[in-house]
C-alpha cells in the first residue's frame, strides 16, 4: 500500500526549517557576509521551508527599510554558497547539508491589503448594520 501524499510538511521538516533559519538569522546578524547591499540593510527571514528530502531550502526574507528588494535578494543568492558554508557548523546533526534559496516574502505586503480591505468604507457599512441589529 502506499502513503496518501499530503502537501502539508511534515515535523521534521518543519523542525529543520527552524534551525536553518536560526543559523541563516546568526549569520546575517553577525555579519559575516562581505557584501555592502547585505551589509546595509536589516534582513528579517520569517520562514524557510525544506524540501521534502531536506535538500533544498527556501528562505523567506524581508529587507527592511530598503525600496528594492530585488538588489537584496540577488546579494544573497550571489552568496548562498558562503552561507551554506556558514551555516554547517550549526546544522552537523544534518546528514546532508541543504541547499539555500533566497526568496522576496509578500506575505506582509498580503497582510496590508486584507488589512485595507477590512478598513475599507464598505465593509466598516456592512460590520455596522451587524451591530444595529442586535
């Protein structure tokens, strides 16, 4: 029999995608990447998701106080490599060390537009004939 595939990641996945990002966050924190785009710019990483095989993975950052988030994003994966190596000696336990992609997270940018939405006129008309009623 086979196992139903689920697309939701498993524990260990999502186990592993906390320790890289806590040693992708140590190592920009710390600065050890040489380049003056990632030097000057605070870099958030809210999420990394793993691969299923725990090869690849894929981190979510958010540049802050920075317009072009695509000159950041390119500054990291131009040194994705430095900070896999990097990353090694906090992830040893790991039988293969994974594969790092930068990617830019809209996921705050989402947030603002439901928040707008929900502020908008015409729904503050709808959620205040709610409260008439009762």
């Amino acid at each position: 029999m086979t196992k139903p595939t689920s697309s939701a990641p498993s524990q260990r996945m999502l186990r592993v995608g906390e320790q890289v990002r806590a040693a992708i966050t140590q190592v920009l924190q710390r600065g050890e990447v040489n380049d003056d785009v990632i030097e000057k710019t605070v870099i958030s990483v809210s999420e990394v998701r793993m691969s299923p095989d725990l090869k690849m993975a894929t981190a979510y950052v958010a540049p802050l106080g920075v317009s072009d988030h695509d000159a950041v994003i390119a500054a990291l994966n131009k040194h994705a490599k430095f900070i896999r190596g990097r990353i090694g000696g906090q992830l040893r336990q790991m039988k293969y060390m994974p594969e790092v992609r930068f990617r830019d997270d809209t996921s705050f940018d989402n947030y603002q537009k439901i928040d707008a939405l929900l502020r908008s006129p015409e729904v503050q008309r709808d959620l205040g004939s709610d409260d008439e009623q009762d």
